[in-house]
C-alpha cells in the first residue's frame, strides 16, 4: 500500500553532527511489498505487485519491476499492476556503517490517497481474488488510509477465495485481526511488531512470544515471527518450531530486506508442499543469504544452497 525508494549510503565511522564522505551504493524500487514480490520472482515463483506509487515514479517501478534486474533464466517475473497517485513515494534512506556494523534509517513522507484511489484498489483485488491465489498485504499504510479500510480490503480478498497473508506494523496487525470474522492463512511480523499487536512488552522474552503465537492461532493458522540474530520462529497446526542460521558475522553486508525475503521464502516453501519445519528452514536460508548482498531482495542461490546446512530447526 505504501510503496518506497531505497536509497541505501556507506557511511564508514558514521557519526551524528559530522561532515562525512558517503558511497552512494544503490537507488532501488521497494517497500515491504515490492521486496516480497522480488524474492518470490528470484526463488522462481511469478506474481503480480499491486497498491499504490507515486504518479512521479510509477515509470521507474515499472520499467524496474518489468526488466526483471539482476535476474536471470529460470527466475520468475513480477507483473507490476501498481496504481499511480498524486504525490511523491516516499524515500527510505539507510546509512550502512561498516565499521561498527550498524544501519542507520531515514524515512521521508509519501503520497496520500484519496477515496477514490482506495476505491481502485478495491477493484483491483476484486479482479485477482480466487481460489489458489495467495494475497500478502505489506508494510505501512499511506496517509489517508486507515486500518478499517485495510480490513474491508483483506476481507475482499478472503471473500473471493485466497489465502491471506498479513506483514504489517504491529498496531495495524492487532486492529486487522480483531476485525476479521474469517482466520488468514497467516500473519509475518518481526518480534517488536508482534509484541504491539498482542499488547506485550517490546522486549519480550521468547516463551511469552511463544505463548501468545500460540493464542492468535484462531485468527491465523501460521505465524511466523522474524526475530533478527536469534533466527525465527513459526507456529502452524502441526507445531511450534523455532531455528536459527549461523554465519560469520563479518560476511553479513546489510539486513534490510531479510525479513521479507523470510517471509516470500516460506509462503514459496509451503506452495512447494514443504512441512512447516523446511519452509522455516528454507526462510531463514534465504533471509541470511540476503544479508551477503547490499541491495534488498536481492540473493545468490549458490549462497542459499551453501547455507542449508548452517540452518538449525528446532520442534518446541
């Protein structure tokens, strides 16, 4: 709903208040959204993005998008149905520190949609909603948006057969869920969100985490928590599981975009007819492998191949 330009800077010894010489490193297409599309694509899985740009950079996504940049044979396309506004994406700014191994974050303001924009995009899940579609509302909302119009959208969807998935900010996450009277397939949010959404501390530790992954079952049959270092944890019908991938810290470049390209590898894992404990494993294979490459979305299937083995599953 909220599509982004990433703009991502190498500052090494960023420091606030200096005067300090930047690489620009990449100026990217993106959004929670527009991550989860590339992964899929790059994990061999075509899909449609759809929401909204800004009329300024609605060529640029499409041209990006499109092209299919940086893929290659035997990679699936994203087919870009994005709805042009009036107003400016917004830009995401990330100073990537490489001495200290930090990544600073710098948001602009975006467009704001009108009714009738959100009227289009109600007719656009309209015409894609169907059994065996699978749907994943992501990221922010944009200003004139609230969470009462995302529900009616989600709903939209449910009502003409697809699978739903929820990748949203933590108040947004909780708002939706009690709205809905149908349970989505399942809900992605990392821990800080996922805290919010249930009413916990941020700083929860991971038995209450996994108590209250536990309780939000009725509404959604998978959850799947990003927790960062500590891998992920997912909880489905069959059982809980939490695993970890464990790299030389030294070889990791960037983690913007990881927990998307988490969650595009375990919904492409599950359409593959993976249990939950490999779609697990083969999320966070691939959320890792992205860490190796600056740019978000974007990782060497040689990496996912090599790190297999690194993954760890546990069954709780």
């Amino acid at each position: 709903m909220n599509t982004a330009s990433d703009r991502v800077l190498r500052v090494p010894g960023f420091a606030v208040g200096g005067h300090l010489q930047a690489e620009a490193v990449s100026h990217t297409p993106a959004g929670k959204g527009i991550n989860l599309a590339r992964a899929l694509a790059r994990l061999g899985r075509s899909n449609i993005a759809t929401g909204f740009v800004g009329q300024g950079e609605a060529e640029r996504f499409e041209a990006f998008l499109s092209s299919g940049e940086g893929f290659g044979r035997g990679f699936g396309r994203v087919n870009c149905q994005l709805l042009s506004v009036r107003g400016p994406t917004r830009e995401n700014i990330t100073v990537v520190d490489p001495d200290a191994g930090t990544d600073t974050h710098l948001r602009t303001q975006g467009y704001e949609v009108a009714e009738h924009d959100l009227a289009r995009l109600s007719t656009k899940i309209g015409l894609l909603s169907r059994e065996g579609a699978v749907f994943v509302f992501a990221g922010s909302l944009p200003e004139g948006m609230d969470d009462a119009a995302l529900a009616g959208l989600v709903h939209q969807a449910q009502s003409g057969g697809a699978d739903v998935v929820l990748d949203l900010d933590g108040r947004a996450l909780g708002n939706v869920l009690g709205s809905l009277g149908k349970a989505v397939w399942m809900i992605s949010p990392n821990r800080k969100e996922f805290a919010e959404a249930m009413g916990l501390d941020g700083e929860v530790g991971f038995e209450p985490l996994l108590k209250a992954a536990r309780s939000v079952r009725k509404r959604a049959g998978w959850v799947l928590v990003s927790m960062g270092r500590e891998g992920g944890l997912l909880v489905t019908e069959s059982g809980a599981y939490r695993g970890v991938c464990e790299v030389d810290p030294s070889r990791v470049v960037s983690t913007v975009g990881s927990g998307d390209c988490l969650v595009a590898a375990v919904i492409d894992a599950h359409l593959r007819g993976l249990k939950p404990d490999e779609a697990l494993r083969r999320g966070l294979v691939v959320a890792t492998a992205s860490t190796f490459t600056v740019n978000p979305a974007e990782f060497d299937m040689k990496d996912v191949r090599e790190l297999v083995e690194s993954a760890r599953i546990e069954a709780l």
